[in-house]
C-alpha cells in the first residue's frame, strides 16, 4: 500500500512532455457509448438519458460539469455518468488505448460498490426509488468491470465510521462488512483505512489515467456516498482535463491524496 500510493502521488507531482495518443473527443466518444449501450435499461428504470448525456459532453469539453438539486433529482444522472465512464476506460484498458488507471475512493465506508452484491438494503439512508437504486447496481458491475480490466482501486475510509457499521450488529451491516472483507483481498484492491472521519467536502472518487504514450489525464467528482442520501438540496461535481493543465481537478486530486497519506494509509 505505501509504495503504491507514493507512486499515485508522483503521478499528480508532474506533467507529461509526452503527445497524447489520445484524440480530444475519444473519451467523450467512449462515455457516450456507454450511455447509448445502456439507454434500454436506463429508460426503464426513468433515468433523464437526456441529462446524463449532456453532463458527459460538459464534462468532456469544458473541463467540469455540475448537478445541483435534490438527491432525487442529482444522483441518478450523475452515479450513472460514472458507471458509464468506469465501463468506457475498462474497454480503452483492454484496447490498449490507455494502460493504466488508478480509481481512488474517499468516503465515509469503504466505497458502496464493493459492499454491495445483489443485495441493496442498508445501503442508503432512505429507500430510494427505482432510478437511484438501480445506480447501486449499476456501480456493482462498472467498478467490477473496471478491477477485471486491471485498474487499481484503492479504498480510503473512516475506521471509526467501519466500526460503528460493524457495532450495528444489523443483518444489512454484518452482510456489507462480509462482502467488503472478502473483496479487499482482491490483488487489484488496495485497503485504506485512515484514522479520522472523512470531511464531506473531500469525499469522491479520483480517476488517474495513462495513455499509451504516458500523456495523464485526471479526472475527480464530489458526491455524497448513498448512506448519506440528504433529504435537502446537494450539489454532485466532477472535473475532468490532462494533469499537464493543473487546474481545480488537478488540485482537488491533490488535496485527497494529501489527506489520505497525511491520516494513517502509510
């Protein structure tokens, strides 16, 4: 763990000199796919197709994009643009067309997905409707699909916030803490436990991405994780540009890496 996060670090330490083989609009392109690829099921379960498509040509284009609203309203557009990218870069990894992704999760518990397999119940902080929860799912298959492609996925969380789940004593609790327990084995899975909560302004997922010629792109989201759902207003972010440009994704990377090696994963 503390030679694999160091090397994360120097990752965001410096740019590529290096010409991406990356075209602007590939990634885009890929994300898009995903989205068209799953558009059946999306609408089934009454996700905006529609917005989720137009946060992704955001995203890509100009470098952020932003959902602001209810939980209701955010979570389903913005969790399934995730799925979509996590599917999309596990395609470019087995193409070759990038060679390597580190995935890193700040969060209050280890990150959802991977306490997650079938089951749904005990997930969130309310019973969600049909669109959200089938985001539950559709993070337990893209982030599985991303580990089988071999990105890394480093997990950072809250010991104190995984013993009070494991102090719970609740079927739903003894049955995340079963699946996590055997998922961090995995040798794609890096175990992070820090020492001190997680503050809500840093909790998200960062993207470290390598093309074949070596050029880094970065790409972070703030969110809320769903045993947190808020019943108020929220609002989901995510960056996404080459690490060359440095700009606020850059240094919101930089900042969760910080935390996570300044409070106990070393």
């Amino acid at each position: 763990m503390k030679k694999t996060l160091l090397l994360t670090l120097l990752f965001l330490s410096f740019s590529s000199p290096n010409y991406s083989s990356v075209s602007p609009n590939l990634f885009e392109k890929s994300f898009q796919e995903k989205i068209t690829e799953f558009t059946p099921l999306l609408l089934e379960k009454k996700i905006n197709v529609s917005a989720v498509q137009t946060f992704l040509s955001t995203l890509c284009r100009e470098g952020y994009a932003e959902v602001e609203g209810l939980d209701t309203e955010c979570r389903s557009i913005c969790v399934t643009a995730q799925g979509a990218i996590e599917e999309a870069l596990a395609h470019l990894l087995k193409k070759g067309t990038i060679r390597k992704v580190d995935a890193i999760f700040l969060t209050p518990l280890p990150t959802t997905p991977l306490r997650k397999k079938g089951q749904t119940t005990g997930l969130s902080s309310e019973t969600f409707d049909p669109a959200r929860a089938y985001t539950l799912d559709m993070r337990e298959v893209s982030l599985r699909v991303l580990r089988k492609a071999h990105a890394t996925i480093h997990v950072a969380y809250s010991k104190d916030a995984f013993e009070r789940l494991k102090s719970s004593e609740s079927e739903d609790s003894l049955k995340q803490i079963k699946i996590w327990e055997k998922e961090k084995k995995h040798p794609y899975v890096m175990d992070a436990p820090l020492s001190v909560d997680i503050p809500s302004e840093l909790v998200g997922a960062l993207y470290l991405i390598e093309d074949s010629n070596k050029e880094r792109f970065i790409l972070t989201t703030h969110g809320i994780q769903a045993k947190d759902a808020p019943n108020g207003f929220a609002i989901w972010k995510k960056w996404f540009s080459p690490a060359s440009e440095k700009g606020e994704g850059y240094h919101r990377a930089l900042q969760m890496m910080n935390f996570i090696f300044e409070n106990g994963a070393l």
